[in-house]
C-alpha cells in the first residue's frame, strides 16, 4: 500500500499544467478497436487507470506503440478474440471501470463483446443499463452469468434506431455512439451527455470516416457506415485536475498560474470557485490565482439566502470536482450546502475532515453543510486513508493546507487519476513525501 507524507502549512508558488483528461482518454482509446488502421492519440495521462486500459488493448492483440511521453500509435489488425473468454480478462478488466467502453466497439466490428462487472470507485451504484438498453435497440442479444459477474452481448448485424436514454450517462452515451457508428442505416440518440469529452470523442469518430450531427447537443443523430479509418486526436487537459489546482491554491493562500486550461471547455467550473470568493483571472489560456491574503468569501444568493452547490448533467458543475469545493469550503467565511446527487457515497470522506478540524454536519448521504473557519482556524494533520480518487486528492489538498503532519495511505487511488502528483506538487514547494 502506497502512502503519502505532507507537512501542511506552507504556502506555494509557481506554474503547473494540467495532464490529459483521464474522462477523455478512457472512451477514445476504445475508438481504436473500430478500425484496422493506425491510430495515433496525444497528451494520453500516465495515470494507472489508463494504463490498465493500454495493458487490456495489448492483452487483446493491439499494436501499441509508445512515441513519446503521452503518445501512443495504436493499430487492432489483428485482435484476439479468444482473450474476452480467458480468465485473465475476467480478472483484469473487473479493475477497471472504464473497461465496460471496449464492449460498444467490439460488438460493432466483431459482432460481440463481454466484460466483467467492472470494479472502480466505491462512490455508490453506478448501474450498466444504459449501455446494454442501447445495444438491445440496435439489436444485440444480451446475457448475463451471475454466478461470475459476467455480461456479453452479441449481433450478427447492428440496425439503427430511435432511443431516448433513461439518463444522460456519459460512458452509455459514449458506447451506444461507438457501436452505432457501424451499424446499418440511422441511429437518433435523445437525452445523450454532451459532456467535452464525449464531443471529442464525435469529433474523432468523424475524422475517421463516422457521420454524426449534433455534436454538443442531448440530441446525436448517426448515419452508419461500411468502414472507419485511421486518424490523430490530441485529448483535452484535464478538467477536474484544473479544478483540483483552483482549490490548492485557495487552500494554501498561494499564487498559481494553471497553464493551457483549454478555457472554452471548463463550463461552469471557474464560475463556481468564484461563487467560493475565489479571484480567478484568465490570461490568455491560462488560468492566474493570486494569494489569498485576506481568505475568501462565499456568495449567497441574492435573497440572502445560503448558497447550494450541487452536481448536475454536463453543462451543470461535474460531480467529480464536489469533494473538491466541499474541502475549500472549510476555510471560507460563511456556509454552503453541498448537494451530491448522482452518488450516495461520495460525502462519506467528511469524517476525516471533521477529524481534522472542519465544522461539516453531514445530512445524510447526499447533503453536507460546510461552515467555513475563514483561516482563523487551521486545519491539523491526521492520519488517514484515501477512499477514491477525489476524496483522495481532496483530503491531499486539506493535508497541505494543514498544520503539522498527515499521512494518507493508500495513495494509489489519488495515482489511478493523477499523473505524478507528488513530484508535480514538489516543484510548487511542496512537502509531500512517498513512502512505500
């Protein structure tokens, strides 16, 4: 088990730029099962979910090449089957939750595709429905052992159809698309996610050879065709990763620039922080947070009523960057209400920061009310454990805010989504030690 030693307090300064989307690349690295051509995709982040996905796609007969750092070529001309019913993929695709986004273009190129109940966060129920709905209607046959956890579907050929989604589930969204795009005649998808990294996800699919309208919209319409080809695709920087640095600076008074933010994509994201009193100043396409000197103020609404910030479908704030709003929280002057409502287990890491310090009443499982210390009260250091990849960096960026010494164990989950974060947060004058 991996563990992380912070000494907190200190304040930092510098640039850092953001790595490649995790989001992004764990549905377009599925894109090259779709073609026998070469593939090449950028700014791919060394993070060990994606890596898992690169070792599945060598493990199935992909051609994987590494160019450079974060560039791979990639070329599925000769894929192995058999591996999708060897005991080897029913154990490692299971510890990866993105891995359920292979089964979309396998089915549409090989007539079948099977994963195991894919493993991830422990945030709450995320359910497979949509996915296996959407590929029902394109007319795939669906089955499941229970006994091992294991689901395939399989065609002989794919139709397409009219669906309205019973949730606008990006990987869903993202697998119906990536099967629909070989199927014969017109797919119409109502109520798709729209989220920037599944129109990159159109956007790449057209370049090599799909037909898809509506690009940005809940409305995706595809016209299937015979064949896809090569192409290369850069993938966006990290959003939640721009998120997570916007709330380290806030939390440590510190100056920060966050370089190449790709700012037309972040939605609502710095309009959010702001609403925490957080001065964000966009240079550029660079996002500049001065020192904090005096702490910051949370707004409330113009009734005067408490401020509620709460997740929502893209273009609504992202759930993954909850934990991070809920942590800069606690050293702002004045209360918010935090409301998760996609996952019933997110909020559950607030015991280590009330152990810590923070004034949070937890409501129930989707609802926290922060009172913030407006730094006239510092957080102290704990030991503690990582639960999942947010709550981890979360309870990271509390550490370095902290007086005195933590100690987060079981790092690994923050390293599943964040490439190199200890060295990165070093050259910020950072002390965070790994220990192994």
């Amino acid at each position: 088990m991996g563990t992380f030693k912070i000494e907190g307090g200190i304040q930092l300064k510098g640039e850092i730029t953001p790595q490649g989307a995790k989001n992004e690349a764990l549905q377009v690295l599925c894109t090259v099962l779709l073609t026998p051509e070469k593939v090449t995709i950028t700014n791919i982040p060394d993070i060990i979910d994606v890596n898992k996905l690169i070792n599945l796609l060598k493990n199935l007969g992909v051609k994987v090449e590494k160019l450079a750092h974060g560039a791979y070529s990639f070329q599925a001309d000769e894929v192995n089957l058999s591996y999708l019913e060897s005991e080897a993929f029913k154990e490692e695709g299971k510890a990866l939750r993105g891995s359920i986004m292979l089964v979309g273009p396998l089915l549409a190129r090989f007539g079948k595709g099977y994963i195991p109940k894919p493993g991830g966060d422990k945030i709450g129920r995320r359910r497979l429905d949509t996915h296996f709905e959407g590929f029902i209607s394109l007319g795939a046959k669906f089955r499941y052992n229970r006994e091992e956890y294991f689901y395939g579907v399989e065609a002989k050929k794919l139709t397409g159809t009219y669906m309205l989604l019973d949730e606008a589930s990006v990987t869903g969204t993202a697998n119906i698309v990536m099967a629909a795009v070989l199927a014969e005649g017109k797919t119409t998808i109502y109520n798709a996610a729209c989220e920037p990294y599944l129109q990159q996800l159109c956007k790449m699919l057209n370049s090599m050879g799909a037909k898809i309208t509506g690009i940005g919209s809940n409305l995706l319409t595809i016209e299937g065709v015979d064949k896809l080809g090569g192409c290369e695709h850069r993938i966006l920087p990290d959003m939640i990763e721009i998120g997570s640095w916007i709330g380290l600076a806030a939390m440590t008074q510190s100056e920060i620039t966050i370089k190449d933010v790709s700012w037309d994509s972040l939605g609502l994201i710095p309009n959010t922080f702001k609403k925490l009193g957080i001065t964000l100043e966009r240079r550029g396409d660079d996002i500049y947070i001065p020192k904090h000197p005096d702490g910051y103020e949370i707004q409330n609404y113009i009734d005067g009523s408490i401020l509620t910030i709460s997740d929502a479908p893209w273009p609504g704030f992202t759930p993954d960057l909850l934990s991070i709003v809920l942590v800069v929280a606690t050293q702002a002057r004045g209360s918010v209400l935090i409301h998760q409502k996609m996952f019933e287990s997110r909020l559950f890491f607030t015991d280590r920061l009330i152990d810590m310090g923070a004034k949070i009443i937890l409501c129930d499982p989707h609802r926290a009310t922060v009172i913030g210390h407006d730094f006239k009260s510092q957080l102290k250091g704990i030991q503690m454990s990582s639960p999942d990849i947010r709550a981890g960096v979360s309870l990271l960026i509390a550490a370095l805010s902290a007086k005195g010494t933590s100690i987060i164990q079981n790092s690994e989950q923050i390293d599943r989504g964040y490439e190199r974060i200890d060295e990165r947060l070093q050259a910020l004058g950072a002390k965070i030690e790994r220990l192994d």
